[in-house]
C-alpha cells in the first residue's frame, strides 16, 4: 500500500549507512514489488543545513510538548513539599498513585461523600496518599 511504503520511506531515512548513503536495503523492491518512492537526496550544503534547521524545530516542539505534559502530570500528582521529581520519578510516582487510587477503590474504606469531586476530597486523597507513600518508602528502606 502507499501507506506502507511511505513508512518504510521513512524508516530508510533515518536509517543511514557510513557516509549518510542509504543502506543497500533501502532501494529493495517492497513485497508488492514496487519501489518505494524516495525524495531527492539533498545535494546543496542550503539543503541538508535547511533540513537540519526544520529539523531541530520539529525535535525543540516535540520536546516542549513532552515538558508541558510532564508538568500537568506533576500538578495532578500528591507530592510533598521536598519533591523536585525527574521526569522518570514523575512516572513511577504517577503509577503509583493510580495503584493506590486504585486500592482506595477497591478497599472502599472511604465513604461515597469523600469520593466525589471536590475540593475537601481531593486533600483527604492527598494527605492519605503521601502517608501510604511514606510508609511504602519506610517499609522499603527497612527492608533493604
């Protein structure tokens, strides 16, 4: 399909030989024995370094993008006052917490009125959460 052969045009551009040729599979015929299409390969200095620039642009958005998300995350997550989290320890926190979401759920220790949406709810899960989280780091660090 066009689709396919546009992906697998694709995957040959990033993926490059010694000297930035494109490997020998890259010109192979497709399953339907068709050539997959290729744009020209840049000759111009102009060219590669416009490439790069458009480049570089696509990467700072996508990066920028990933940040903004990353913030929102921290914003919904219970975290205490002595946390500055990596992106990674966002991630891990942020499982964690739908894990113990989760066993509150399931526990249904709470009663219906502090599940709803509201301001008062959402401290009570916090403050219950950052227990839940520092007996876990406590139980962890004895174990250890």
């Amino acid at each position: 399909s066009e689709e396919e052969g546009e992906r697998l045009h694709k995957k040959c551009l990033r993926k490059r030989g010694q000297g930035g040729k494109p490997t020998e599979d890259c010109g192979a015929p497709s399953p339907q024995g068709k050539r997959s299409k290729r744009s020209p390969v840049p000759q111009s200095f102009e060219d590669v370094h416009t490439q790069r620039v458009i480049a570089n642009v696509r990467e700072r958005q996508r990066t920028q993008s990933l940040n903004d998300a990353f913030a929102e995350l921290r914003k919904i997550i219970p975290t205490l006052p002595s946390d500055k989290l990596s992106k990674i320890q966002t991630l891990k926190l942020a499982a964690r917490y739908i894990d113990f979401l989760y066993q509150v759920l399931q526990s249904d220790e709470l009663d219906h009125k502090i599940t709803s949406c509201n301001y008062l709810a959402h401290e009570r899960l916090s403050y219950a959460f950052s227990v839940w989280r520092m007996e876990g780091a406590w139980s962890m660090s004895a174990s250890h």
